[in-house]
C-alpha cells in the first residue's frame, strides 16, 4: 500500500479499532505518515455474512469521500 501511495495512487487502509494505531504507526515507517485510515467497527472474525457487509457498506462512503477529494 505505501508503494502504490508513493507512487501517486489515491489509497488507503481498512482496519477495524484497535488496529488504528498500528496502522498509523506502520504508515509512518514506511513513509507515507498521510496514508488514509479508514476505520470499521471491531471485531470481524466470528460475524455473520450481512454483518461482515453492514461493515463494508459503513466504510463505502469514507471510500467515496477520500476518492472525491483526490479526484477534484
């Protein structure tokens, strides 16, 4: 993900909670401290099919958002 970042890609990171400050912290290792962070509700493992959707559909608007700042 921080390749295709450095490279220009409009990307960013799913992760649910408690992953958040990993996430941060590996972003900044890497070299991209502005990588998106795109948080879901915790956890994933052990939720039934439509759960694991209604997580996604959440995130589907943060997706669109950061995609439309890029884009302008």
């Amino acid at each position: 993900m921080a390749e295709l970042r450095k490279r220009g890609l409009v990307t960013a990171v799913i992760c649910s909670g408690p992953f958040r400050k990993l996430g941060q912290a590996q972003a900044r290792v890497f070299g991209v401290p502005d990588l998106p962070l795109i948080v879901i509700p915790h956890p994933l493992g052990g939720l039934s099919l439509d759960e694991v959707r209604g997580r996604a559909e959440a995130a589907i608007p943060k997706v669109i958002d950061l995609l439309r700042e890029h884009i302008r």
